[in-house]
C-alpha cells in the first residue's frame, strides 16, 4: 500500500505531457504548450513557433509538427550579419527591412500584399482563393519572402507598424487594395498585380514573369 500511495502522489506532483498530435485544435495547442514563442497566419494557416517545436495549423487544426533540432554544441557561433532573420518559409511576415535581408540572403524576390484585412472584400477572396493556398505556399517558399502591409479598420496595430505600411503605400502609390508588388532584394519594384480570378495557377503564372 505505501509502493501505491508513492506511485499517485508522484502522478499528481508529475503529470504526464502532453503531445500535441495531427489534428487537435488550436485550442489544445495553447492548452498543453502555452502560448507560442512567435506566431504567424496567412489566411487559414498558422504557424506556431516554440523553442523545441513548429507546428502548423489549418482551418484551426494541426496538419504537421516538426521537432527543432538542436544546434551542436561545439558548433562555432555565427557572426549577427551572417544569421537568417528566421522568417519561416511560406509564412508571412510584417518587417519589410527583415523580408529584404532574407531576401538577399537567400536570392529571392519579395511579395508585397497591401490589404485591408478586416473589412476589403477582394482582399478577402484573394487571401481565400490563391494566398491561403497550398500550390501559392509550395511556391512562395521556394521564390518568395511574404510580406503582408496590413490598413485594418479594427484591428490595433503599433504606431511604428502603421508608419511603415504607409510609407511604403505612399512610396509605390498604392491607390486601393488588394495591392501586390513584387520587389527584389533591394526594393526594386520587378511587377504589380491585384485580385484576378482563376485560382492559384494563373496567379503564380503571372508572378513567374517578373
């Protein structure tokens, strides 16, 4: 009896972990992790970053989990300049100047996304019919940096955030949205496209141009 009253005391002082397996919701990610360490959403993805896991969701559901490998040990530390930003492939990211260093760094062009989040009703269907896509996230994670330059209406944003996206609406005279501009590492401007209709495949055709 007192092997048996170890064994529950030690249960309940040490509850199992839990895992986070395909398909739970984004409800049991957060309740058996935590809040992530950084998070991205494009559309119906979502990407959720902790220090030992990625995991991405679709629709609110778990689709992959991919462990984190440990760096070695003995490994050398790498210089600041010489580090990736760390923007996931496929996923979108709100800093411009960071998108740019990627960009360079791995010779790839930049996909600007000028929208209105939470009240653009084209930008809504572009973000649903071909950006939310797995054919538009297989290809802007081999050819693209995302960037989304958000004007929401109800959405709160930092001050330094919205300076930027005007900025750079004002500096390519984005006159409405949806607005894509693509741009190469440097910021030059390579083409510009809005909503089209067709899905994914003309869309990318397009993009494959510039």
């Amino acid at each position: 009896m007192k092997i048996l009253r170890i064994f529950v005391i030690l249960t309940a002082a040490f509850p199992p972990l839990m895992a986070v397996e395909i398909g739970d919701s984004y409800d049991q990610v957060i309740a058996e992790k935590g809040a992530p360490a950084a998070k991205m959403q494009a559309g119906e993805i979502q990407i959720l970053n902790y220090p030992e896991q990625r995991i991405k969701l679709k629709g609110n559901k778990v689709v992959e989990v991919n462990a984190k490998l440990p760096e070695a040990a003995s490994a050398p530390a790498e210089p600041p300049a010489a580090r990736a930003p760390g923007i996931p492939p496929g996923t979108w990211t709100t800093d411009y100047p960071a998108a740019l260093r990627q960009a360079r760094q791995q010779k790839t062009k930049v996909f600007l996304f000028f929208t209105g989040s939470d009240w653009c009703g084209w930008c809504k269907r572009l973000d649903r019919e071909i950006l939310s896509t797995d054919q538009f996230g297989d290809y802007a994670g081999k050819n693209l940096v995302l960037v989304k330059l958000d004007f929401p209406r109800g959405i709160p944003q930092s001050a330094s955030l919205k300076a930027q996206n005007e900025q750079l609406a004002q500096h390519h005279k984005v006159g409405g949205f949806p607005t894509v501009i693509v741009v190469d590492s440097n910021g030059k401007p390579m083409g510009r496209l809005g909503y089209q209709a067709g899905g994914p495949g003309g869309f990318i055709a397009a993009l494959k141009k510039f």
